[in-house]
C-alpha cells in the first residue's frame, strides 16, 4: 500500500528523500534515480474552490471574516477570472425569452431563458447583433421568441432562427411608454395611452386583444 503522504518524483513516480530546507522553510526532495532535487507544492485548489462556492452560495459577508477577508481574496482570487461556458441546448422549447444586463458600460450579459431556469449567457460589451447569433448559435430554434427588442436582435433573429416568431416584451412595452408620459400624465392624450399600456398586462388570449 502507497502512503499518501509520501512523496514520489514527478517524472519517474519513484520515492523521494529529504534532501535539506530552503530559506522559506520549504522542504526539498531528491530523486536518487534521475538526479533531481525539488519542493513538493501542496496544491490547494480543490479546497480553496469548496471555500469559494461556500461563500457565495451563502449571506456571508467577506467584512465579517478574520482579518476583514484578505486571506480569503487570496485563496480565491483565481476563481473570479473563471466564466462557466453555458450548455448546448437541444431540446425546442415553445417560448424564450432573452435580455441583456450592462454590469458595467462596457460589460454586458445576453441571458436566455425559459420560465424555469436560464438556459444560456453570453458576455460582450454592448449589445449587437453578433454578440445575440453567438448566444442563439448553442440554442435549438423555440416557437416564439420574446424579447425587448434591444439593438441587434430583430437582424440576430433573422438569421439564425428566421422560422421563430418575435414578440416584444410587455413589461418592456409598458415602461418605454412610462418613460415619455411619466406613471401621472398630464394631457388627455398621455392618460389615454398610460390606460392603454397598463391594460396589455390583463391579455390573455386573442379575443382579449380585440377588447
């Protein structure tokens, strides 16, 4: 049975001896067959990765940890620079519905969902219409597609999933006409168009669009 402790060479896997300290305190290792010396580096990665997951899945705040969190940003500083590529969806849904959230900028998320779960992001800087094909291209085609017809997405959709039908997005819909008659208008006529605005959220089939 191998001990888990022991150190073996990285070239040859033989066992290594002790072979002095270095001014770091670290300990070096000698390989009698090829004749190497080295320091055997515990790598820690696993580890730091589950500290890492643990603390952003919780409420914890990185102020309330010892030392104010510094030793924690060290160990885990790695992970930030690491993006999670999204998985290739093949099953058609009926409906998706698509946005883009600006973290920055000049930093922007394209987000594709269904009603239950995110189903693919992309980042870019602004919003155009390769950056929305790049998102579409590891997506099946749906029925309707829903978006808030952001710059680029109505040419994106032309030619990627030119057989989807495209709606625009009530809540976006809504708020683009709050913006110009505010939630208290003036006039008759911006009264009469915030009534009407409000009202696209009570349509709930096509005999209500007619009403």
């Amino acid at each position: 049975m191998i001990n888990i402790k022991q150190v073996v060479c990285p070239d040859c896997g033989r066992k290594c001896i002790k072979h002095g300290i270095l001014k770091s305190g670290s300990q070096r290792w000698f390989c009698k067959h090829c004749k190497v010396a080295f320091t055997n580096k515990i790598n820690t990665d696993s580890h730091d990765l589950k500290l890492f997951l643990k603390w952003l899945f919780s409420k914890q705040l990185q102020q309330d940890m010892p030392g104010g969190g510094r030793t924690f940003r060290r160990k885990t500083a790695k992970f930030w620079s690491i993006w999670c590529l999204p998985p290739k969806i093949e099953e058609v849904y009926d409906v998706l519905y698509f946005d883009g959230i600006y973290l920055t900028r000049k930093l922007c998320v394209l987000i594709c969902c269904s009603k239950d779960h995110v189903l693919g992001w992309y980042v870019c800087r602004y919003e155009n219409s390769r950056a929305w094909q790049a998102l579409m291209d590891r997506i099946a085609p749906p029925r309707v597609v829903i978006s808030d017809g952001g710059s680029g997405f109505a040419k994106a959709l032309a030619k990627r999933w030119p057989t989807s039908n495209h709606q625009r997005c009530l809540f976006h819909v809504f708020a683009q006409v709050r913006r110009y008659t505010t939630s208290a208008p003036k006039t008759i006529a911006g009264k009469a168009l915030y009534e009407l605005a409000k009202r696209l959220f009570k349509i709930q089939s096509i005999d209500d669009a007619y009403t």
